[in-house]
C-alpha cells in the first residue's frame, strides 16, 4: 500500500461529545515509509491536502527504539527534515525531504520516525465544537552496509497477576512486521485468539502482546500456546511453553 489517507471523523468526537462539532484535515501521504541507505540517503515525502482550507504542517524526526515499556521515540539530529514548517493550500501538496546526516551502521539496520503535526488554526466565532490537530508518524530504515535478514524468537510469559504476554525478538539486523497473529493454549483445540494489527518487531528488539482472554487464569490449559501468524518475511507457526516472570 503505497498510499494512506488518514482523517479525523466527526462521528469520533461525537462519541464522546454527543452535540458538538469537530475540526481535523484530511490528508494522503505517499509513500507511507522512507528507505534510505549510503547510497540514497535522502528520501521524498509527499503530502495532499484534501480540504477546501489550507492546513499548517510542522515536520520533525525521532530516533524509534522499543523497549519493554513499548515504541520510544526521542529526538534526534540524525535525520534531517526540511521545510520543518509548512503550509499546503487547499487542495494542494507539500513535497517533505528527509536527509540521513550520520554514517550508515555497518551490520545493523537503523530505524527513525518521520513526525507530521497538524497546527491547529483559530476556529471561526461561533464554533463550539471541538478543534483536533492530527498527527501521522511514518518509519524511517536506514540499511546496514551488511544486514542479516529477522530472525524472530518467540517467547510467553506469565505474571504473578496471571496476566499472559507472548514476545517476538528479533535477533537481525533487518526490521520485520507482524502482519498476523493468532494464540491458542496448545490443549485447548482449536479455540484461537487473533491479535489484531500490523506491527515492527525492530532488528535487536522486542515487541510484547498481551494476551486478553477470560480463561488466562486456567493455569492447567495455559501451559503450553501454539502461535501462528504471518510477518513481511512470511508465515510461521509454533509452540511454546509458558514461563513465569
């Protein structure tokens, strides 16, 4: 999917604020990540407003790490992104560059995040609802000089609260994706619980799921899960026996 068109809907703020209005731009973004290496280490974003109002646009990069606390995004002069600030008039579009400003890691793939920010703008007198700003964040992957390719280790945990997770560690130099997930207790048939959502698993790093179920706490079946899923680098299938924290 080389496109994404992203919005904020109305219906969303009425959720919760059942007689008011809401304010948000509506964008496509193309393409929806940046791959740079030493050998094109600038990369081209671009960004169409599909209102009838101009929007403010601030552009900013992070360095992306994932820890056990989840996605960490901190600031960074790695990754340089110009124009910082822009507007796109009504209708129209922004090309965005990002430019690599360090050396490209020898055997380990380096990962940032490309921040969009709405600026909100001064709502007309009179409007009462709610004025949103939205937010996009798209990856960056710089390549290694030698990468070697995900290598994913599956683990599954108990805590002393009963709480059930299973991790994926990825022990390459590549990032991977999670495109599919599905969990079972190994004794307990064909009874599956799917994790819905795409996620990075980052070369070194680890992604947790928590496992929401209303039988985690029969401890007899959750001894041992079978785990299947999909990923960018394919499908996999495998079991595991629960281990406490």
């Amino acid at each position: 999917m080389r496109n994404l068109l992203v919005g904020i809907l109305a219906s969303m703020a009425a959720c919760a604020l059942p007689s008011a209005q809401s304010l948000a731009g509506t964008f496509s973004i193309s393409p929806v990540r940046v791959d740079l290496a030493a050998q094109s280490s600038t990369g081209v974003v671009t960004i169409r407003n599909q209102e009838d109002l101009p929007v403010v646009v601030q552009a900013e990069t992070r360095l992306w790490q994932q820890t056990v606390a989840g996605d960490q995004l901190e600031p960074t002069r790695d990754v340089l992104v110009t124009p910082a600030v822009f507007t796109i008039p009504p209708q129209g579009s922004q090309v965005v560059r990002v430019a690599l400003r360090r050396e490209v890691d020898p055997r380990a793939e380096l990962s940032y995040r490309l921040i969009l920010t709405e600026v909100p703008q001064q709502a007309a007198p009179g409007f009462s609802g709610l004025n949103m700003a939205l937010q996009m964040s798209l990856p960056i992957f710089v390549a290694a000089h030698a990468p070697t390719a995900p290598q994913v280790h599956w683990s599954a945990t108990r805590s002393p609260d009963g709480a059930v997770s299973v991790t994926a560690l990825n022990a390459g130099s590549e990032h991977t994706r999670v495109l599919d997930l599905m969990i079972s207790p190994q004794p307990g048939g064909d009874q599956w619980l799917h994790q819905p959502g795409a996620y990075y698993v980052l070369p070194g790093q680890s992604r947790s799921w928590a496992i929401e179920s209303d039988k985690n706490n029969d401890r007899a079946q959750w001894r041992q899960l079978r785990v299947k899923g999909s990923t960018e680098d394919g499908d996999f299938a495998t079991e595991l026996s629960l281990t406490p924290e």
